[in-house]
C-alpha cells in the first residue's frame, strides 16, 4: 500500500458574510462612505466594507484594493465599481459610481467655493496641514490592520512584507515613478504569485492509490 505524496491543498476562500441587499442599497452606503472619506479614504473604506458592512473579507479586500489601486482612475471608484458590478451586474457599477460621485460632488463645489474666500489665512493653511497629518496617520494604521490578511497570501506574509518593504523604498526614499514601479516590482510579484499557484493548480484533487 503506498501512501499519498499530494502536497496539500490551498486553503478555500472564505466569502464574506453579508452582501448588498439591493442596488439602492450600494447607492447610499457608498454616497455615506464617500462623504467621509476626506483624506484618509482608505481608512473609511476598509471600516465601512469589511469591519462594518462585512462585505469584504480582510483578504478580499487587500485582493480588490490592489486591482483598484494599478487600475487608471481613482482607486475607490474603482473599487465601487467592482463590488456593484460583483452583485448586480452593470446596473449595480453605476448605482455603486452614483454614489460615489453624486452628493460628494456638490459638497466639494460647495467646500470649493467657501475655501476660495478663506484659502490664503494663515488658520486655514494650518487646519490643512494638519488634517494632512491625521489622514497619513489614519492609512499608516489601516496598513497595520491588514497585514494579518497576508498570512493567507499564497507568496506567504515574508515575501509581501518584503515587496511591501521595497514599494516603500522606491516610492518614498528614491522617488521613483509609480509606473516603473507598478511594471517591475509589480510585474516580479505577478510572475512570483503566479509560479506559487502553479503547483496547486496542476495537482489533481483526488489522491493516488
């Protein structure tokens, strides 16, 4: 009797516990999130999805914010677009984009036209500053936070903290362009991902005799 050598299988995705219930639903949950997001969006958009609307795993999330992050446009609107489109097709896009876009727009024309009369006092440049503060604080901690969903990251927590660590260094300390970035690094972490999913995929799923 010879024993099995099938290296084990990938762990299954776990999928998150709720959903929207309608595409009205999506309009008014991204139409709140947005009109919180000044700054620190990232930190808004994890709580409200994942923490509070469990619409996302702490893994899905990371998964669907890199897609949104190298894809044009904003990040969040892209994101939008993904969990509408996920549940309701094209009309749940446009209903999730709606929100995005609708009530936040006509607050910043209204922030807009009140910050050009007060744009160049010296409070106003300091209430700036540091609401810039505050929002790098509020994305360096949600960064933290979601470092534990790379454990289940199939390039393993070592690797991502590795590439993370690099993404850092080109961006922050040798300014280079984010293209060149997101093509080497990025394209490296692909080809990586992609080699570690092989042998999973190539395996059949029943064991030898």
């Amino acid at each position: 009797m010879s024993a099995s050598t099938n290296p084990p299988a990938a762990a299954p995705s776990v999928d998150a516990p709720n959903a929207p219930r309608s595409r009205a639903d999506l309009f008014w949950s991204f139409t709140w999130l947005a009109l919180q997001g000044f700054g620190g969006v990232l930190a808004v958009v994890q709580r409200e999805l994942v923490e509070k609307k469990r619409w996302l795993t702490r893994e899905q999330f990371v998964e669907d914010w890199a897609v949104a992050q190298i894809m044009p446009g904003p990040n969040v609107v892209n994101l939008s677009l993904m969990i509408g489109g996920r549940h309701f097709g094209l009309p749940g896009a446009l209903a999730a984009l709606a929100g995005m876009l609708v009530f936040p727009t006509v607050v910043v024309l209204l922030l807009a036209a009140l910050l050009a009369f007060v744009a160049d006092a010296e409070l106003t440049q300091r209430a700036l500053r540091g609401m810039g503060a505050v929002a790098a604080g509020l994305i360096i901690a949600t960064g933290i936070k979601l470092i534990s969903a790379l454990r289940a990251n199939v390039m393993g927590l070592p690797a991502c903290l590795a590439l993370a660590l690099l993404a850092f260094v080109a961006i922050a300390l040798l300014r280079l362009p984010l293209g060149w970035v997101l093509l080497v690094p990025g394209g490296g972490a692909c080809l990586w991902a992609w080699r570690c999913l092989a042998p999973s995929v190539a395996t059949p799923s029943g064991g030898g005799r």
